[in-house]
C-alpha cells in the first residue's frame, strides 16, 4: 500500500502487503519483498534488492550510485536481505565492477547514520550501531557487532561472532570471535558472551581461547602462531576457520 504522496516508478516490483509512507521516491529497477515497510522521505535507487518484511526507517538512501572516482555506470546492484531493519539516515552505495553488488544480510539492525560503502559485504545477524562508517570493499561476517562511530578502512574484513569497542579506527583485519578495542586497535579476548548466546558449548569456547593464545599470547609471529596450531590444536571448523582467516587476510590482523 503506498500513499497518494509517495513517487513509485511503475516498472518497480513491489511486493504483498508493502506499505511505503509519505514523500518516499522509489525508481525503477528496484525490488521490494513482501511485508516490507518504507518509512517517509526514503529515497531507494535502481539496484536496490529488498528482501521480505524490511523495515526502512525515514531519511535512508538505498542503492545510490557509488563515491567512488572509478565507477563508470555500469549496472550493479545493492542487496538487503529479508527482516533486516535500515534506521533513520542510512546512506547503503550499490556496487561497482568489482564485486558488482553490495550486500547486506538477513536479520540485521543497521542503525541510525550509518553508511554502507560500495562492494561491502555485510553477513546475516549483524548489528552496526549508530554512524559507523564503513569503506568500499570491506567484508563483514556473520553475527559481528560493531560499535557506534566507529571507522573501517578499504578492504578490511571483519569475521564472524567479533564484537568491536564503540568509536574504533579498525585499519587491520579482525579476525573471527575475538573482541576489539582500544588505539590503536587491539585483541582484547575472545566474544565469550557473545559466543556462549549462540549456544557455543564450554568446550568450544575453551578451544577458541587457547587458539588465541598462541596467536596473541606467546610472543608468536603470525606463521610462527599458525604452525603451533596446526601442530597442537586438533583439527575441528573452528580451528580451520581462524587458521585460514588469518592466512589469508591481506591486510594483517590487529594487533596483539
């Protein structure tokens, strides 16, 4: 259902029951699922992907084209996935040629000033508190929390389960179930509490903590820390994602 003073483009596909406030513009190419709700003065772009039962709050801009010098129109998209919550101001860019998309996932509370850059990838259940600031390209993995007002550089990439101090300049990759804090960014744990909510048994938690420790710890280069693990720790998903994380991250990771 849309009101007499919104502007929907009609070759927009808008799903069941959405209901889609006063004074909101919706342009072509733009896909809305079922249930979905656009608060007043929202402003969604072509590209734009809304999944069902969205909730868009008044003042966000949805799938604008990129900030970025090297984009050069071509046809991309921004994604949203099904009952995830945009709060007020959020400003989500559409990709570019590199990755083509920029993706948020499903069940997550993107809050108040928050942008979302071109190419990011955001994982299901997150949460980014208000004004956090994210740069193209930076990948974030399921279940992180990111603190309000804080900074993420180009390309970093944020793992699964992190939880990220509020006001954090995060320039370095961080990788999966660990907390982040301080200046410059640093490992302050494990996401115990976090991780224990999401039905991590005891013994789990005690493996990711004594993997951590020989990375950050025991005075280890990070190869140095891979091969103590992999020669002392057994083999199991968490071992292996940690491992490869921190293999393969470009970047770095923060530091100890």
């Amino acid at each position: 259902m849309s009101q007499p003073l919104s502007v929907i483009n009609p070759n927009a596909k808008i799903g069941e029951n959405v209901q889609i406030d006063p004074f909101s513009v919706i342009h072509d190419d733009v896909e809305i699922g079922e249930g979905t709700w656009i608060g007043s003065n929202v402003t969604i772009y072509p590209g734009a992907r809304i999944g069902k039962n969205v909730r868009i709050f008044p003042g966000a801009v949805v799938s604008a084209v990129p900030q970025d010098l090297k984009f050069g129109g071509e046809i991309t998209t921004a994604e949203i996935g099904d009952n995830t919550t945009i709060r007020e101001c959020v400003t989500i860019n559409r990709g570019t040629s590199d990755k083509q998309k920029t993706v948020i996932g499903k069940n997550c509370l993107i809050m108040a000033y928050v942008h979302v850059a071109h190419d990011c990838i955001v994982g299901d259940n997150c949460i980014l508190a208000n004004a956090v600031q994210m740069a193209g390209h930076v990948t974030v993995g399921d279940f992180a929390i990111i603190g309000g007002s804080s900074a993420i550089h180009q390309f970093a990439s944020i793992g699964r389960h992190v939880m990220i101090s509020g006001g954090s300049l995060v320039r370095k990759d961080v990788p999966p179930f660990t907390k982040a804090g301080r200046e410059p960014l640093s490992y302050a744990g494990i996401n115990s509490v976090g991780l224990r909510r999401r039905e991590f048994n005891d013994a789990q938690v005690a493996e990711i903590q004594d993997i951590y420790r020989y990375v950050y710890l025991k005075g280890l280069n990070n190869q140095q820390a891979l091969n103590q693990i992999e020669a002392n720790i057994p083999k199991s998903a968490h071992r292996d994602e940690i491992v490869d994380f921190i293999r393969n991250s470009e970047r770095g990771i923060m530091k100890g």
